[in-house]
C-alpha cells in the first residue's frame, strides 16, 4: 500500500480528489493525515499563493523519495516554470480535470513500484492552459527554466531532453556558453537617452546572429548574463566557426563605439552532447576571470594553459603578484632555468611574465576600484606599483581608462 498525504485547504476540492483516488485505487493507496516519513510514499499539494512554492520546495528538499503531484491555481500560471526548478514529478492546473489528476496517481504508483526516476510532463502541463494562452509568451519561462537546470548538470536523463525540445528555440539546444559582464562608460547619458543596457545587449546580439539564422538564448544573472549558442557541425570551436566570432567581437565593438558599453566575455567548450553542457558554463565562467590571450575583453577557455607547472605557477603568482616578483623566484619556485620559464611561460600563457604579472594586479585593482573607496595612491601602494602615475598609464593602457574614469563607470546590472 502507497500512503498519500493531500495538502488542500478547501474542503470541498479534498473531499473531490480524495474520492476520486481512493475510488479508482483503493487497493493501492491509503490515506494520510499527515507526511511522516516512511509512512507517505505520495504528496499532493496546492499552490494558491506565491509562498506555496517555498512550502512545495521544503517539502521536496525533505522528502525525496516521495512523489509529489502539485496542483497550481490558475491565477499563478506565470508562475508554473518553478515546477522545474523545484524538480516536481507532476504538475496539474486547478481545477484539475479527474482524468489527469488520475493519470498523474497512476504514474506515480507505477514509478513506485518500479524504482524509477519520473520526469515532470512538459506537455501535460502545456495542454493545461495553452488554449489561454499565447504560445511564445507561455514557453519562454519554461525555457529559462529548463536552461537553468541544464547549465546546473540538474538534467541527466535523454527522455527530459527530448521533451524540453518543443520550447526550445527552433528545437534546437545550445552547445556553447559565454560568460559576459561589462559596464557602461557613461550612465548619465544612459539616463539621458533612456535606454537599459541589458536590453540593448541582448537586442544587438539577437540583430547579429539573426542574420545567419541562428538562435541564441539568454539567462541573465545578477552581475553576469550568459550567451547560449549552437555552434554548426563541423566547428569545434567558436574559433573556428567564423561567422559566430565576427558577430560576436562585431557586438562588442558597436556596443563600445555607439553606446559606450564596454563587455568582457570568456568562451567555453562546444560540447555537441547536451547534458554535458554544464561544463561549458563552467569554462566560460574561468575563461573570463582568466587574463587575457589576445584581446582584452575575450578569452577562450582552451587558451588557458593545461600544463601543470605552469598552473603552479599562476597559483604562485596570485598568491604573491603584490611583492617585488622576480621571474627568478618562479622559476625557482618549479625547478627550471629562468631562460627555459620564460619561454614555456610565453608559448602557454600568450604573455611574457612581466606582462602576466601587471594583469593579475591590474585585475585586483579594477575590484578595488569598483568596491572600495580606497584612494588611487593607496590602490596604487597595495599593488606594488611604484608610483601613483605609474599605476594610472599602465592601468589605462590595459584597460583603456583612467582608474578615475574606470571608477566613475557603472557595473551592469542583468536582474
């Protein structure tokens, strides 16, 4: 016997849906006043106000083995994506018709029984409530969400993936993921003319890549918003896809050049099997904290170097980049000539060691110019710069501010 525990407030609808379960399954479910452990194999649960969803999330953080059926209010539709980010089995639209409210029993009896991991239903769930709604205003939520979780390694399982297709954009799912950040140069004009800088980020890659019709998709985190693409077979790289990198450092200079919007963005793996997407966010993420090949603002994460030794050292350099650092001192630090390091360290990093060294400070200093109120000369001090000006050209020559100006710019903001 499965026990089932229904959390539903009106008497009424309790009464409906606990006739309807134990008419059609008496010999399989018994009821439960109350979740208790073992005793409660099934859960169902109303959400009728926002704060249901933090109450259908603890139960489901507390209770993992249990199947959990939750019933939405209609009210709440545009709420319905968290039933994938709270990794819900199933999902039912109030009122909820008795066929679908006894499908969803019977799929959880049958995956009780039979041990196995259920899937939340995307297209139950769409045929609930799609004749009220419009179709590309109710999947883009879905979408995010689905995204979400796969950039999490949440989605394991093929049959997940195969169903999230239908609201995917032209069904097709992403295999590469940039990491962007950036600010605005000047936010009073940004005021002035009355334009959001995530906005016109978006806006302007969605122009770019329309052009070659492919799809790109967006989440957007607090200080950071990711770039989803699908690169072409054939490419196994952003690299060498060049139609995507020519739109994508096109973006970036129009953005820089009209509106003053300056992006650094770092360039994850393609990875062509979509669960294994994860790692490519990861990447970008330790691509853009990574400093620079080339271009500033642009870093691919199978440019940073794999060789051990060498990661040795960056880890030794970050931890002491503040003191008089000698190429020496490295060197000796893993056991090599300095004319053998500096050579290995130019061929793997893309930057002789002197230049290495004035980007990892620099890369402190735009932090402490954006959180701290610490004056340019102490900044300065701090770093190991051996004046106030000498720190202010290097620091514009890099990042092509003043530290001045660079403090006075504004850090965009996604969410």
């Amino acid at each position: 016997m499965y026990g089932v525990n229904v959390k539903v407030e009106h008497q009424g609808e309790y009464n409906q849906l606990v006739d309807w379960m134990l008419t059609e399954y008496r010999e399989l479910c018994v009821l439960r006043e109350r979740e208790s452990g073992k005793q409660v194999h099934i859960i169902i649960v109303e959400v009728c106000k926002l704060f249901d969803w933090v109450k259908v999330y603890r139960l489901r953080k507390k209770y993992k083995e249990c199947k959990i059926i939750t019933l939405l209010d209609s009210s709440l539709l545009a709420t319905a994506p968290l039933a994938v980010e709270c990794k819900l089995d199933y999902l039912g639209v109030k009122p909820i018709k008795k066929s679908l409210f006894l499908r969803h029993v019977k799929r959880a009896i049958g995956e009780l029984a039979d041990q196995q991991t259920a899937l939340l239903n995307y297209d139950e769930i769409y045929e609930q409530f799609r004749p009220n709604q419009d179709s590309n205003h109710h999947t883009l939520p879905f979408q995010e969400a689905f995204l979400r979780r796969l950039l999490r390694g949440d989605v394991t399982i093929e049959e997940e993936l195969i169903q999230a297709r239908s609201f995917l954009p032209g069904e097709a799912v992403p295999n590469l993921v940039c990491f962007v950040q950036g600010f605005v140069r000047f936010p009073e004009r940004k005021e002035v003319e009355g334009w959001q800088a995530p906005v016109v980020i978006q806006d302007l890659f969605r122009k770019r890549f329309n052009d070659y019709r492919i799809h790109v998709s967006f989440l957007s985190y607090r200080k950071h918003i990711l770039l989803l693409l699908q690169v072409p077979d054939g490419c196994i790289s952003l690299k060498h896809w060049n139609e995507g990198e020519q739109a994508i450092l096109g973006v970036v200079d129009e953005l820089a050049e009209v509106y003053g919007i300056y992006l650094y963005i770092g360039i994850g793996s393609v990875y062509r099997e979509p669960l294994s997407l994860h790692h490519s966010y990861r990447e970008a993420r330790k691509a853009r904290r990574t400093p620079p090949y080339k271009r500033v603002n642009f870093r691919y994460y199978e440019e940073i170097p794999k060789d051990t030794q060498i990661q040795t050292c960056i880890d030794y350099i970050s931890e002491h980049c503040t003191e008089d650092l000698a190429i020496k001192q490295v060197a000796d630090h893993i056991s090599l000539s300095v004319p053998y390091f500096s050579r290995l360290f130019k061929r793997e990093i893309g930057l002789n060691f002197v230049e290495y060294v004035t980007f990892v400070r620099l890369q402190r200093a735009v932090w402490l110019l954006r959180h701290t109120d610490y004056t340019i000369e102490r900044i300065a001090e701090e770093l190991g710069f051996n004046t106030p000006n000498y720190f202010s050209g290097t620091f514009k020559k890099y990042v092509g501010l003043s530290p001045r100006e660079y403090r006075a710019t504004e850090e965009i903001l996604f969410v």
